[in-house]
C-alpha cells in the first residue's frame, strides 16, 4: 500500500556539513581520495534526506509521496523500472520510498487517496482532465489507461500520473472535489454532477447492478451516482463498501455487508446506495469515516456512531457483537465534543473540539508498546504532538487511519504519524514501527482530506 500527502512545503533549510574532527586528517593520497569520495557518493545516494521546515518559510502547494512504490503508486517510473547508472549498471529498483519523497506535478492537486497498491489525485481546475491515477490498474480502478502499443488493450499497471477521463456533461464547468479508494474501486465527487465510480464491483460497491462473471480488467465502464436525496458532500471507501454523505446530513452506502458494514440491518451485499437508519434516523451527520470493514460517523452537536466489524473492539463499548449491522451511537464520557473521526482497520480515533486526539481498538495506537488494545478511548498527550509551555497553542487539526497506521496535522503544519510501519507507509525514514506518534520529515499545512 502507499502512502501519500499533499503538503505546502517552505524552503530547504541547509547548512554547512561538519569539517574533520578531532584526530582526523585533513588530507588524503590520491587512491584514498577517489575511493572516499565514490564511498560519500553512493552513501550518500542511499541515505535518506530528512527535511524540516520552519513556520516563516514561503508556502506552496506541492505533492509528497512516501511507502510501497512497485506497484507504481507513487508515481515515479524510475522507482519500479531499472535506470542506467554509473558505471553503465542498471540502478536498484527502490521497492520502498522510505520518506517523502516530491512528486513533479504541474497541476494544483486538492485531494489525494490511496487504495490498495494505487493512488488518485484530483484537481479543482476548469480544465476538461481533472483527475488522475497511479499504480494497480487489475480492475480498473483508474480507469481505461489506454496502451501506447495496442489502442485496443489496456494496462495494468500504470506507473505515472495518468489522467482517468470522466464522463462530464459539462467538464469546463464542474469541478472535481474529492476522490476515495477501496481495495479495488474508486470513488470521485463532483460538485454538481454527482458521484463517478470506477473499478471492482463484485459486491455493488460502485452502486450499480452486480453483473456475474463481469471483467473488470480493461474496463471502459464509469458509473454515475445521483439518485441521492440531497447533493454528496462527502465520499469514502471501505475495503469493499462505499459511504456517501449528503448536505442533508443523511448518510448512504452500497457494497459488501457481511460485517455489517453497510449499516442497513442486515448483512448482504448492496447495489444501490441506500440511506442509513438505526441510532442516525433523524441526526444530522456532518463526518463519515471508513477504510477497513467499521465505520464512523460524527454528528453536528458532536456525537459519535458507529457500524460495521467490531473483532478489534471498535464497537466494543455498546455491544459484545464482533458485527454491527446498523449505526449506533457510542457513548463515550471524558472525550468532548467530537470534531472529526478517522477508522482503520483494526484502531479508530477521534479529534475533538480542544484538538486533543483518542485512540481505541487493537494494535500500534500511539501510546506507547503496552497499549494493545482499548475498549475505549485513550487520550495520546498533547506533547507528543508539539504541545509545550513554550508553544501552548499547538494542537491537532486533522487525523487519518490506514489499516494499521495513524496521521495526525496540527495548527502548525506538522504531520505525525505511528502504527504499524509496513512497507515504509510511515515516511519516516526507517521500516521499524512506530509506537508514539512521530514528526515526519517533510512539513505539511494542507493534507489531502
């Protein structure tokens, strides 16, 4: 899986590197020479470059890409194909980007999503290409990517920002706002021309009819979603569910249901988004949040529901139940009003409204290795996430799950992150996991959402 943010990046901050210290000499022999300077460059080549950034840099929007690269999620060619390198040997393949690393892109990008070996990045542009894939094509999750050699076929793996055509009835005029990834389809949210879907749909998570036997490899097939009561204002992908919320405040989904993760009261597959009821009948939802098999939603008056698989104790304070098939309402004391609400694959957290960050379920949560698991919410200190008397308004802003890592931005522009370290989703330059949440090298002021 990979990883990805967008982030308003200042200057480089650089410095002189450290002269010969005590003891060491100040000159070699010619041989030695050469040797140690081929030495220094191959180290290096191969040594991670760890940036900070202060708050007074000049700020731009760029793209930061970090985690699982050989599926070409990231974006860079040249990590997946050998390059030709000195002395005419073919470079390593980098099968793992370890920090962040730049993505060239000449387009504003507003939102990045990863899925499962692919990415999707979208820009708010008036221009008729608004969105764009990478990575694990299998299923056709970024759409037909026509090849350069047969016109008619299709590939698989696409290994540089591609743009993914939609069918727009106005393209100069709608705009693009947010894109979401499943394990193999996709989601992208227009402003007014509803919802596209692309990619798997073997259990009615694209909402349309499910068609036995379909091929998705090599598909042409994007599906239009607008029979919503109200305009989609949010989407977001379960590993193979599909939550859309309206400006109603009503919540829908379609997809897999055997967890209960559609929220409809059963546990079926569902082709058609159809609007949730349970504890939600009548409140007015303002967050969804989904990414494994549980789902989250947050309230206008700051309420938390949940739905879905509960194995990881997730719904583990209303039921004893490992699936929940409709929302309920989780009655958490001690945490505040709810603002936000991030769900992984075995750990949830919330944000609320004094920007302090709870964690529960089961694995990395970020408190440390003797916190496996929470029933229920347990506060992370503030000062691991830059609060300090000497910057006492620092405070969290944004938290986001994957299935086994966490990220969290703050006021300042600074990204955390911890959990599990697989493939290097961490960006923080080593491949071991990470039990508190820790700075990543590259500032950010504006993460994907």
């Amino acid at each position: 899986m990979a990883a990805a943010a967008l982030t308003r990046l200042g200057r480089r901050l650089t410095g002189p590197g450290p002269g010969p210290g005590p003891g060491q000499r100040g000159h070699w022999t010619a041989a030695r020479r050469s040797r140690s300077r081929r030495e220094a460059a191959e180290a290096e080549a191969a040594a991670p470059v760890l940036q900070y950034v202060g708050e007074r840099a000049a700020r731009v929007d760029r793209v930061f890409v970090w985690g699982f690269s050989f599926s070409g999620a990231l974006g860079v060619p040249g990590f997946v194909l050998p390059r030709v390198a000195p002395p005419r040997a073919p470079a390593p393949r980098r099968r793992v980007q370890p920090v962040p690393y730049r993505l060239e892109l000449p387009q504003r990008i507003s939102s990045a999503a990863c899925g499962y070996g692919f990415t999707l990045l979208s820009s708010r542009t008036k221009d008729v290409t608004k969105v764009w894939g990478m990575g694990l094509n299998k299923d056709s999750q970024l759409g037909f990517q026509r090849s350069h050699k047969d016109k008619a076929r299709g590939y698989e793996y696409v290994l540089e920002p591609s743009p993914i055509p939609l069918p727009l009835d106005r393209p100069q005029e709608t705009r693009v706002l947010q894109v979401s990834c499943g394990r193999a389809h996709s989601l992208v949210l227009t402003d007014s021309e509803g919802v596209f879907s692309m990619g798997n749909n073997a259990y009615g998570q694209c909402g349309r009819k499910v068609v036995e036997d379909e091929t998705y490899s090599e598909s042409h097939k994007i599906h239009r979603m607008q029979d919503f009561d109200g305009r989609v204002v949010q989407v977001a992908c379960g590993q193979d569910h599909s939550l859309f919320l309206t400006d109603r405040g009503e919540v829908y989904s379609c997809g897999w249901g055997a967890d209960g993760q559609t929220g409809l009261g059963h546990y079926d597959i569902t082709s058609v988004p159809t609007k949730l009821g349970g504890d939600l009948a009548g409140v007015k939802v303002v967050q969804v949040a989904t990414y494994g098999d549980c789902c989250l939603a947050v309230s206008v008056d700051g309420s938390l529901f949940g739905w879905g698989n509960s194995e990881y104790l997730q719904l583990a304070s209303v039921t004893e139940s490992t699936q929940v098939n409709v929302p309920r309402c989780l009655p958490f004391s001690g945490v505040g009003t709810v603002k936000q609400a991030a769900c992984g694959g075995t750990g949830c957290a919330i944000l609320n409204g004094e920007g302090h960050v709870f964690v529960w379920g089961y694995g990395i949560l970020g408190k440390g290795p003797h916190l496996v698991e929470s029933a229920l919410p347990e506060r992370i200190p503030p000062t691991l996430f830059g609060s300090t008397e000497f910057s006492p308004d620092t405070q969290v802003s944004l938290i986001r799950c994957g299935l086994g890592h966490f990220a969290a931005l703050s006021n300042k522009g600074q990204l955390f992150v911890w959990g599990k370290n697989l493939r290097g989703c961490l960006g923080i330059g080593r491949l071991e996991d990470q039990y508190f949440p820790w700075r990543a090298p590259q500032a950010a002021r504006g993460w994907a959402r």
